[in-house]
C-alpha cells in the first residue's frame, strides 16, 4: 500500500426508489474543497499519467468499474516506486484518496463507460500530464494484477 493513500468503502443502500451512495460522512468532507469535476471516461480507454504536486485527489466511480493504477514516484516517501491498483465502481463504491506527488492512471474496464467523481481538496489544484516514456511506470493495463 502506497503511504499516504487511504480507501475508504462508501455506505449505498439500494430501495424500490434506486440506489443510494453516501459520498461525504460527516466530518469526512474534504476543507478547503478546490472543485469536484464529473469525468466520463469511454469503455476500454486509458488516461494516463496525471501527477497533482499539491492538491490530493479523492476519486469515485459512480457508474461503470473503472481500474486505477497509483505509481509513487515520491522521492522522500518510503513507499517510492511501488504500484497499486484499485478496483471501484458500481459493484464496491470506494473513494480513493490520492496524496500529492503520487502519479494516476485508470481505465474504463468492463463493457461500457465509466462515470468518475473528482474532488480536489489542499493546496492548488494544478496537474501536469505525463508522458507514459517520461512515467516510466513498469505497468502493463491489459494485465490484472490482483
């Protein structure tokens, strides 16, 4: 497990009028909150690699499953180049806390598109994407680790 990165299994209860997720627990809301975006990503599409140096990210699928691949590339963290990678969507609502500094990629797996919420939360919310030859994340996205 990279330091740092915190899952967090997110309460849903399904009745006869739909579904229902509960994103923010008290107390659990992210302060200051930089911006939340809704991402669409296409079934099969990798994006790939984004690195925020001082904002975290907190990340939820909300419709589809989407993998999430973490690579730390932190040079004071003792978990410096490890990989991680995460499964979330509809099936096993998460939220996944990405520190600053740590790379992200993901992908939409199954047959259909993937609904991503992103909320920023800390210092500034610039990114900056990085090439996969620049990444050099050992890393293949048509093979499931886990």
């Amino acid at each position: 497990m990279i330091e740092g990165v915190r899952v967090r299994e997110l309460p849903s209860s399904l009745d006869k009028a739909g579904l229902a997720v509960e994103l923010c627990e008290k107390g659990g809301c992210p302060d200051p909150l930089l911006g939340v975006t809704g991402r669409t990503l296409f079934a099969g599409c990798v994006e790939a690699w984004i690195c925020r140096e001082k904002a975290a990210e907190r990340i939820t699928c909300l419709e589809g499953t989407v993998k999430l691949v973490l690579c730390d590339r932190r040079e004071d963290s003792p978990t410096q180049g490890e990989i991680m990678e995460l499964f979330l969507g509809e099936y096993r609502f998460r939220e996944v806390s990405v520190p600053p500094g740590v790379l992200r990629g993901w992908k939409a797996v199954g047959g259909r598109s993937a609904l991503i919420l992103l909320a920023l939360e800390g210092g500034e919310g610039d990114s900056r994407l990085i090439s996969p030859e620049e990444a050099r994340v050992p890393y293949d996205w048509e093979i499931v680790m886990q």
